[in-house]
C-alpha cells in the first residue's frame, strides 16, 4: 500500500472507529465527542500551517522515532524501555517508519481520538463514585478544557498515558466495589493491561495505583465480620502489603526512572534532589534551589512541592501568555474544589468512593511534585488529577444544586398545601 494511501486510511479509520464507539456507547455525548474530536481536527491543521505551539513535542519524540525506524524496528527486544521507547513501539514508531516526518500529524489525529475517548472513561468513574453518568454540561467542560485539548494534539505521550491510568483506576475501583466483577476475567484483563501500560508509559504513575489498592485492602478488613484479634492480624497484613508495594515503586523507580543514576534505595533523597535539579531549566521554573537538607526538612518540602505541583504556574511565576492560560485554569479548578467542600462538606466525607479518589490525588501530588520543579512538567503530569476533579468537583456542585431545588420545590408545594 502506497503512503498516500496511509496519510489518508489511518486517519479514516481513526475517526469512523472513533464514532462508531460514540454512537453505540456514548450515545448521550455523541455530538459533544464529535465535535470536539472535529475541533481538535481544526487546531492541529492549524497549528500544522502556523506551530503555533512550536515543536517541543517533535524536539522531544524525534530523536526515539527515528531510532525505532533505523535499528530499532529490527531488533524490538533491546529497543523497548519504559516511557518513550514503550510509547514509541505501540503505535507512533510504525506511523513514522511508514510516513516519516510528514506523518506526524496522523500521530497527532490518533492521540485526538484518544484525548475524546476520555470522556467515556470519566462517565464511568463517575457512575463508580456518584451513581450516575456525567451530564452533558460535565462532558463538555471536561471536552473542551484548554489545557486537555493542548496536549491531546501532542506527538506525545499524554494522550495514551492518560488514557490508561483513568482506565486503570476505573477497572480497579469496579473490581473494589463490585464482588461480581472479581469473576468476570475480562475486566480483570483489561485492568491489568492497564496498569502495566501506565507503568511503562511513565513509571511515577504507579503512585496513582497504590493508594486505591491499599486503602480498599483496609476498607475490606474493617467491612468483615471477625474477632477483634483477627481483624488486627490482617490490618497488620494490610500495611505490610502496602509497605510491599510502596517499596515495589520505590525500586521500580530505582531501575526505570528517566534521570535515576543510583542503584541503592536509601539515595532516594540524592534522586530526588537530581530530578528536581534537571527541571529547573526554562523559563517556568519555579522555587529554584529549594531543596530537602536534612530528614526533617521534608516535612515542610514534600507539602510545598504538592501545592505548586497542583497549582502551577502561580501568578508571580508567569513568563508568557500560555502561561497566564494555564495559571487560570489551575486556580480555577481550586475555586472548584472550595465551592463543592464548602456546599457539600458532609457528602464528601461520607462518601468512601469519593474520599479515596482524594486521597489518590494528594498522594501523587506529593509523591510526583516532589521532583518536579517546571510548570509545564506539572501541568502535563498532573493531567489525570485535573480530570478526575473535574469530574468529582462538578459531580458534587451539581448534586447539591439538585437537591437544592428539589428542597425548594419540596416547600413551595407544602405551603400550597396550607394555603
């Protein structure tokens, strides 16, 4: 088949797959996925004409899709790594090895598809957590949030990773919540894959999985029904599990991370400190040279790097006009998170589904901002975080305005009544 043929086929395919998984599964946002896969369309043909976002991405990605097509497609064993090497042999290196540079933007219409895909996968977290689908006005706030749309027409990574811890998250909270689904060998599957994709697609992001896994073991141990004793024997199991897979992360990150030269566990602070030290170049660096000198330090520097990793790029750091975008749109989902505690604080404590979520997503800030130092490196990793608030926070605001009026309605129809 002749690469005219590809530059037309791949995307054709892409886009009827697309719609045709919208009709039949996501018939209620159909015309919302259909214009934002469409939008999206609009703004890589632009920037294809314009690179209005520059090239950072390709500078990036390159250099990975060329190996793979000069040595690596011949030899995939010694090729695959985690992070770009892995993202680069699922699909992007045999686009490139076909199309070469000028196919990129096919690349960039199959991570679209992706990004839009997303919302199928947010409905169904929300139906774990709240009980119910997504509304339209959620679809489309979560569709069309500027810094989702921004990295979904990447050649990048974030599309595909996304994609694959909501998946992961989702497919493990249904197993937590429902004892049917532990039976069910599909789900199970496909869960897995998920989080094994996650992993090597960007190792940190274990940190999302670790939480949920060992506060549902815990969850688990305190909804049996057993003697004071054994319920303390397997609490003490449940932390030494949770002890178990923390370390695992710790030594997967030993032996994965992009920027780890050390092989022993106790340099974790030497790692981090290196990690950190390599993003504060560019110009949305923020708190340079702030750094952990002693063990009690990190009790002021883990929550100083988790605020900034969550809330980047603040007022006082901004260098350009994207970064104005970005800076509003971080305080805007913060003003989200107050105004859903502030109306619906005794829901959220008592939803478990929901605090858990919460948990996860303090958890990573922590664990991922402790070394990240660059707004741009913060906003792409937390990405997952900003739906899944998104999400929840909307869910919540909008819960309460329901019963709100429901309550109004309730009065207004009794004092007819004694009327």
């Amino acid at each position: 088949m002749s690469n005219n043929a590809l530059y037309i086929l791949i995307p054709v395919i892409t886009s009827l797959l697309l719609f045709i998984w919208a009709r039949f599964f996501c018939k209620k946002y159909f015309l919302i996925i259909v214009i934002g896969f469409i939008a999206r369309l609009f703004i890589i043909y632009f920037h294809e004409e314009t690179r209005i976002f520059q090239d950072l991405d390709v500078n990036d990605f390159l250099p990975y899709f060329t190996e793979f097509s000069e040595t690596g497609i011949h030899d995939l064993a010694s090729f695959i790594k985690p992070h770009t090497a892995f993202y680069t042999v699922m699909y992007p290196g045999w686009i490139f090895n076909s199309l070469g540079e000028s196919g990129l933007w096919v690349i960039r219409v199959i991570n679209a598809a992706l990004g839009v895909t997303c919302v199928g996968l947010l409905t169904w977290l929300n139906q774990i957590v709240f009980g119910k689908k997504l509304s339209q006005f959620q679809a489309f706030i979560i569709m069309f949030w500027p810094t989702w749309i921004r990295y979904t027409i990447e050649v990048g990574r974030t599309s595909s990773t996304v994609f694959m811890v909501l998946f992961g998250i989702c497919g493990l909270l249904t197993i937590i919540t429902n004892t049917k689904s532990i039976t069910n060998i599909a789900i199970i599957f496909f869960t897995f894959m998920a989080l094994v994709f996650s992993c090597l697609l960007r190792t940190h992001y274990i940190a999302y999985f670790i939480p949920i896994l060992a506060l549902s073991l815990f969850t688990r141990v305190k909804s049996i029904k057993i003697s004071p004793y054994l319920r303390t024997i397997l609490y003490f199991l449940s932390f030494l599990i949770t002890i178990m897979l923390t370390l695992g992360m710790l030594s997967l990150y030993q032996q994965f991370g992009q920027y780890n030269q050390t092989t022993e566990l106790l340099d974790l602070q030497q790692d981090v400190v290196r990690i950190a030290t390599s993003g504060e170049d560019g110009g949305s660096a923020y708190l340079k040279g702030v750094y952990p000198s002693s063990p009690i330090d990190w009790l002021w520097y883990l929550p100083l790097q988790a605020f900034y990793f969550m809330l980047s790029p603040m007022p006082w750091d901004i260098r350009s006009a994207f970064a104005i975008g970005s800076s509003i749109q971080a305080w805007l989902l913060f003003i989200l998170c107050l105004n859903a505690w502030q109306k619906r604080r005794t829901e959220v404590k008592q939803n478990e589904m929901l605090k858990l979520l919460l948990i996860t997503i303090v958890f990573v800030a922590i664990a991922l901002g402790a070394g990240v130092k660059n707004a741009g490196s913060a906003e792409r990793w937390r990405l997952p975080s900003t739906l899944i608030v998104i999400t929840t926070a909307t869910s919540v605001i909008e819960h309460f305005k329901t019963n709100k009026k429901l309550s109004l309605n309730s009065i207004s129809y009794k004092n007819k009544l004694v009327k």
